[in-house]
C-alpha cells in the first residue's frame, strides 16, 4: 500500500511539473551496437515523456525493423513513405513526418522494411554520411512549430545508418543495460564516437547515460549501476528504469508505456529521466571538446 501511494504522489508531482524548453533544439542519438539493451524502449518512451510534458519531439526511426514506428502507433508498412525515402532519393522530412495518435507534440519519421537495403545503397551516393543531418536542418528551418527535441533511434550496429544519425546529432544518449555484458563493446561505441568528431562531427559528445533493464533484487544490477556511474559520473542520469512487463507489454497495443500504463513503475522511470535529461538541458551543456571520462 505505502508503494502505491507513493507512486500516485510521484505521479502527480510529475503532472504538476513544466519542463523547460531548451535554448535550441536538442538533436540526439540514443545509440549501443549492442541489441536488446532497450534503445528503442528508451527513445520513444523519452520522447513520449518530453511531449505530455508539453515539449515537440521529433523521433526519427532509423531502425530497419521500425519499432520505434509501432510503439508511437505510426504506420510503417512498405508502401509508406519513410525515412528510406530521405536518405536515397533525398525527399524532404516534413513529406513523411506523422503525428503520434495518443500524444499531441508527438511526431515520428518512420522506417520501413527498405531501410535494410539502405547502407548498400548509400555507399555511392555523394556525401553519404551527412544525408540524415541536411534532411534534419532543412526540416527544423520550415516547420512553423519549433522542435525542441529530436531523437534519433538507431539499429543495433556501426553502419552507415548509425554514422548518419552520429553526424545528425550534437548529443549520445546510452542506455546501458544492467547486466554482465552491459559495458563489453562500449568502449567500440566510444571510439567509433570520437572518430565521428574528429572527422565529421566535432560537437558530438555522450551527454547521457541511462541505466535500464535494472532489477533491485540482484547484486549484478547495483554492481554494474556503481561501474557505469564511476566511469560517466556526470553522465548518468541519477535514476534507473527497472524490469517492467508493462514496458514491454505497450508496443504490441501501439502505444509507450507512457499512455498504456501512466502509473507503472517504468511509466514513472521514464517520466522522471525524461524530467531530469530537460533540466539539464536548460542549464549549461557539456563542452563537446571535453574528452569522455574513460578515454
């Protein structure tokens, strides 16, 4: 009983709270090579977390499986107009640019199945690796609504896909799983970063890290929490998300967490990441020339 009435407490806190607006749109990547660590879970519950605060998110699903497209309940089938369109024929972004049903300030650009053919094609085209952030910067010039948030979901890999949506972005977002395998093939991830920045991208740098997946019961989790947040103390949001079948529950009914379960304990997880990822960015932002922790 003492749970749930402090959830319905936090519940409201979160519903009487504003978020800031940042000063400029804030572009960012939630990126790991490493599948099934809740990248997309992640981004479109932010995402639906930013716009029922009152914030416009744009969410750009540049996952071949389109799961981000599902989650928001934005139709993603072959026939659709999407992202793939952007990048090899150059259409422009506000052509395919779909408002979420269930949450208003909730856009989506959607991924379809043609996507996975995309990295073959691009390899030819001229400036293949700024496509994603010319179509991105030409959007947020002629919509009349200012964007206060992009985010960028991107597939389980290093490909061109994700090198387009790190030369798009100013900000990473991580999330890190809190499992053994949680920090194996990040410091590749860190890496592929810093080579973006010296060649394509200088602005980019990891402004957030969020630890998912976190199961309170086990050592493991507080144990991998205490690695992650040694290594990226400033980095790490101070919350974590834990286990929820509801968060996993939500996209098969097209929707987030967020609408499907307001008053889950991973509803609230993302409600509280999200408040805490605006605040910071309404304060200063982190010099991009700064070096990451481990490096």
């Amino acid at each position: 009983m003492r749970a749930v009435v402090e959830e319905r407490k936090k519940k409201r806190d979160l519903d009487a709270r504003p978020l800031p607006k940042p000063d400029h749109t804030r572009i960012m990547t939630v990126a790991n090579q490493k599948g099934g660590v809740g990248k997309t879970t992640t981004t479109v519950n932010v995402a639906a977390a930013l716009a029922l605060a009152g914030l416009r998110v744009l969410v750009v699903d540049l996952d071949p499986q389109g799961n981000a497209s599902t989650a928001l309940g934005i139709p993603h089938h072959a026939e659709i107009t999407s992202i793939y369109d952007v990048l090899v024929d150059g259409t422009p972004l506000e052509e395919i640019v779909q408002p979420c049903p269930d949450i208003d300030g909730l856009l989506c650009a959607p991924a379809t199945i043609d996507l996975a053919g995309s990295e073959i094609e691009l390899v030819s085209l001229v400036a293949r690796e700024t496509r994603l952030r010319k179509a991105i910067t030409a959007y947020l010039e002629n919509t009349p609504e200012r964007i206060d948030y992009v985010l960028i979901d991107c597939p389980p890999s290093l490909g061109l896909l994700t090198v387009n949506a790190f030369v798009a972005a100013e900000e990473v977002f991580i999330p890190i799983q809190c499992e053994y395998y949680a920090l194996e093939g990040l410091s590749q991830l860190l890496k592929n970063i810093e080579l973006i920045r010296t060649h394509l991208n200088p602005e980019l740098h990891v402004s957030t890290i969020l630890l998912t997946m976190y199961d309170a019961r086990t050592r493991l989790s507080a144990q991998v929490a205490d690695e992650v947040r040694g290594h990226f103390p400033t980095q790490t949001l101070r919350g974590t998300v834990p286990r929820s079948v509801r968060v996993s529950e939500a996209p098969s009914h097209g929707q987030t967490v967020i609408t499907y379960d307001p008053m889950s304990t991973g509803a609230l997880a993302y409600r509280e990441a999200a408040a805490e990822l605006a605040d910071r960015g309404a304060t200063a932002q982190p010099d991009p020339e700064e070096k990451n922790p481990d490096e």
